[in-house]
C-alpha cells in the first residue's frame, strides 16, 4: 500500500465519524503507522493538521444543516462534534469571518476546505482515458472550437491570492452566479452557462475577472446588450471534462480538485494556462450533473532547464508568446530572467543586456527580449 493510500483511509475515517470523538490514536492505527509518522505524513499530503482538518470538515457539514432553521445552533453544533456553542461559533467566525447565526439569517456561499481525494495527486492518466475516483468521473482531451461562443452575464474582480489559497472564507464566484440567477439574462434553449476567469482591461492589480452568464441566442443580442459580456474565442483547447452524482458536488467539491488535475495534467505534459479559463455548464438530460473547463493550449511558459536550451532565440521566442502574462503579474519570468544572467546564459549571442525589474509593476527596463525571437 502507498503512503497516499494510508492517509486516504483515515480521511475516509473521519468523514464516516465527524460527529464523534476523533482520538489521533485511532487514526494512525487505521492508518497502520505509528502516531508521529502518521501525524507527519498527513500534515504533508493533506496540507493541514489532524486537528485542524477535523475542525474544518465539522464545520462544511455544520453548513448543510444550519440552512434548516428548525435545527437549533446547539444541536447542529453537537451534531458534528463540537462540545459546547461558544467553541462552535467562535470557530465557524474564523473560518468564515461570520457567525451561524449571521449565515442563517442570509445563507451566502461559502467557501469550505473538501475533503481530499488523493489519488488525483498520484494516478496521471492518458488523453481520453476516463479516471473514476470517489464519485466522480473525468477525463482530458484537446478539441478544436470551430467558431466563438458569445455570453451574456454579470461580472465581478476578484483577489488572486484568495482564489488560489485553500482558505475558507465567503465563495466569491458563488456571490457573483448569485447576482446572475437574480438577472432578468435568459438563456438560450438548450444554451449553456459559463463561469470565466480572466484578466479585464479594467481589473485592478492583484485581481481578476470572474464572469458568469449565458449563451446568447444571437451575436446580435451579444452586440447590444447593456449587461456585461465574454466570448470564448475559437481555438485550440484542452479539455477537463467531468460528471458528480449531484450539481452541488459537481460545482463546489468536484470543480475544486479537477481544477488541481487539470493543472497537473498540463504540466505533465508541458503546456500552461492560456489568458483564461473557462467553466462551461450543461443542461443535464440525465441524473448525473456534468461540466467542462476549457483552457486555451499553450506552450510552456519558460524551460527552466536552460542548460538543454541550444540557442537563446527560443527562450526569445517563449518570452515574447509569454509578454501579456510578465505585464499581468506573473511572476515566473523574473526569476527565471535572473537565472539567465546568474548563469550568463546570454553570452551565448553575445547580448549584453541588464534587466531590472520594479516589484509594484513588473516594469522590465532592458534591451528587448523581443529582438531574441527574430
């Protein structure tokens, strides 16, 4: 049995139990490790502590049962683990940042820590090869779109780091699919639906778009609508296709971790987000709730390795395709840029070049690396 799989069985444990006593103990024999090497690995591959994973898991079940006011907080407190209401309130404000009580009177969505399926971190499979793990079923592919999908929709900023993280707290994208549902935006029979993620013209820094919306009938409607509008361009894209028992899993717990495979799988195989994402939502005809993320196919951004690199002009090449994303904010080519000169990479063309790089802007004040590409 793999490591993985050891730690997987104690969080299978804790799920099937989370209203009981939870002795650390139990949970490395269940594991088969001894306590402090069970305690260690699980810190490692489920990136928090026992005690605090626990915590967290009481606290997403505690949610489910809060939105029926007929449960007393108390009840739903002691239901899930908690001893006493003061413990369970002061800890669902510093996950969420309000208390049960301010939840139950306006139920917005939150953003809870899943329960990790760790097999997504260790099984890597082929293009078109379905991978079937604890209720979901997904599958990578590349497709080609023939010709642009128009939406309509509402649109929101959004913080990068708060996107990224594992944090809980209030579900940005779900306020944003909220402030949709509540629009008087139609969608097309048979249409589908989109959650974008990109950067706007008008983003702040440090921020990004999120839009959700609909198919549009017609590129007329498109054209001269007052609400906010996004297209997926044609192109080529990857693919990460996946179906869950139930839309609220499919579009909280299962997005979540095909998301964290999707990003894997690309740079497995050496590609890298385009300028967006995009969460496309099907009308299901069947009982099984199914969506896609399309990414546009990129090449890598940069080769770390730049020993095996032969000329210099493909690292010119790369960084010239890479421009929009060093303007907005990513921050790989800095790094990278440095290694260059550490390595004094460039005399291979015999370029004299000095970079600096402003922090605040990602301001790049050297000869262009734009030439290195001709």
């Amino acid at each position: 049995m793999h490591a993985w799989e050891s730690i997987q069985k104690t969080v299978d444990y804790i799920e099937d139990n989370i209203g009981d006593e939870i002795q650390l103990e139990q949970l490395a024999k269940v594991a088969n490790l001894s306590y402090f090497y069970f305690h260690r690995l699980f810190s490692r591959l489920v990136k928090k502590s026992v005690q605090e994973y626990i915590k967290l898991r009481r606290l997403a079940r505690a949610c489910d049962a809060l939105r029926d006011k007929n449960n007393r907080i108390i009840d739903v407190a002691f239901s899930v683990g908690f001893s006493s209401h003061e413990t369970f309130t002061r800890a669902f404000k510093d996950a969420y940042g309000i208390t049960p009580a301010e939840y139950r009177e306006n139920s917005v969505p939150l953003k809870h820590f899943n329960k990790p399926d760790l097999l997504l971190d260790y099984v890597m499979v082929d293009e078109g090869v379905p991978l079937i793990s604890n209720g979901m079923v997904l599958e990578m592919s590349r497709r080609t779109l023939e010709a642009p999908m128009h939406f309509v929709g509402v649109a929101g900023h959004m913080r990068i780091d708060g996107a990224v993280s594992k944090k809980t707290g209030i579900d940005e994208p779900g306020a944003i699919w909220g402030r949709f549902g509540n629009s008087d935006i139609k969608c097309k029979p048979d249409g589908r639906t989109v959650g974008a993620s990109y950067y706007g013209k008008n983003t702040p820094r440090k921020c990004f778009t999120y839009f959700a919306g609909a198919e549009t009938t017609c590129e007329h409607d498109y054209e001269n609508t007052s609400h906010d509008k996004w297209q997926l361009p044609a192109g080529e894209y990857i693919v990460c296709a996946f179906e869950a028992e139930s839309f609220d899993a499919l579009v909280t717990d299962v997005l979540y971790k095909a998301n964290d495979y999707a990003y894997s799988w690309r740079e497995r195989h050496g590609l890298t987000c385009g300028d967006f994402t995009a969460e496309l939502y099907y009308k299901n005809t069947t009982d099984v709730a199914y969506m896609e993320v399309w990414v546009p196919v990129k090449e890598k951004l940069v080769d770390f390795e730049i020993k095996t690199l032969p000329r210099l002009w493909v690292v010119g090449k790369q960084i010239r395709y890479s421009w929009v994303a060093l303007e907005n904010g990513d921050n790989r080519l800095p790094a990278f840029w440095n290694q260059c000169i550490d390595e004094n990479v460039f005399a291979l063309l015999e370029v004299r070049m000095r970079a600096f790089f402003s922090i605040g802007n990602w301001v790049v004040t050297a000869t262009s690396p734009m030439s290195l590409a001709c």
